[in-house]
C-alpha cells in the first residue's frame, strides 16, 4: 500500500503533529497525531463504524487516514519525480487541510487560490516546476507558510501561543526538503 516516499513524509509529519491535544486557543479542536475529531469522525462513519473521540484513534487508523487524505491527494496530483514538492505539499495538506493547502500552493504558483485542485491549477504547476524547478518550489511553498501564519498571529493574537512551533516545523520542512533527492 504505502511507498518508502510516504513513509518518509508521515515520519516527519508524525514528529510534529504530536500526540492528543485539545488547546483553547486551536479552532480545530481536538486532535490526536494531527488528526481532528471531525476528520476522524468521517473516517469513521465511511468505513461503517460508530464515531468515537479522536483520543482513542489507533496507531494503524491514522496511518490510513494520512495516507487516504493526504498522500493520496499528492500523488495524485504530482510526478513522482517532484520528491520534494511532495514532500512539502503533504505536509501542508495535514496541517492545513487538503482545501487550505492547495489554496496556498495556488497563491504559490500563481492561479487563481480557491483551494480546488483542477486543471488549471495543474497546469500553473506544471509551469512553475518547469520555470522554476521542484526544490525552489517547493521552498516558495514553505515561504508561503510561513507568511500565512504571521498573517494570522497579525489578525488573531491568540495564535501567538502556537507560532513558535509552526516556525519551528516549517524551518525543520526547509531543512529537510534541502537534504531530499
């Protein structure tokens, strides 16, 4: 089922998603390994099963769930040779969604950011690894993070408690896409 580029990829996620956490301040909610109680609740429901707290979320539940909803969305989406922006792209898509994700990565490469991933988002990427290449893409989509969350820390005060370890993740994403082949 999942490839050694995935299994690399959800290690890194895995370190800084952490385990349960339902903080005041987090609009998510309570996750638990990164995945909210909402995401688990669907997952859940889809595959017939009763809904309970993301608390008691399995070690081989959320690999599945990473891998359904976030590394599948990646592959289907990008050449296999694009090892860092893939890299950098699931990533983004756990910590911010599929939707807000791409909405960011269309800013990024300059398409329209509605957060749907259709042809013409496609296209401006195609056109912006080609122009560009994978890495400094993929180093633009972290820059882009970045400023995202300065942005919201600007606009909501309370995010200030989280904005050292969103840095920190990002500057460990930097580090690590620049060691990627």
């Amino acid at each position: 089922m999942a490839s050694s580029e995935f299994e690399r990829a959800l290690e890194f996620t895995l370190q800084w998603e952490g385990g349960y956490s339902d903080h005041p301040n987090d609009p998510g909610g309570a996750t638990n390994q990164g995945v909210t109680q909402g995401v688990y609740d669907a997952f859940r429901k889809a595959k017939g099963l009763p809904t309970r707290p993301v608390r008691e979320l399995s070690t081989e539940e959320c690999r599945e769930i990473y891998y359904r909803h976030y590394w599948l969305p990646v592959e289907a989406r990008t050449s296999p040779q694009w090892v860092q922006l893939r890299f950098a792209l699931f990533d983004s898509f756990v910590n911010f969604g599929v939707h807000g994700g791409t909405t960011i990565w269309q800013f990024v490469c300059g398409t329209r950011a509605d957060g749907i991933w259709g042809p013409l988002t496609s296209e401006a990427t195609q056109r912006f690894v080609n122009a560009r290449g994978v890495l400094w893409c993929s180093l633009a989509l972290v820059g882009s993070r970045i400023r995202y969350r300065a942005r919201r820390v600007s606009e909501n005060r309370s995010q200030l408690t989280f904005l050292w370890g969103w840095l920190n993740r990002d500057t460990d994403l930097m580090l690590r896409l620049l060691d990627l082949r």
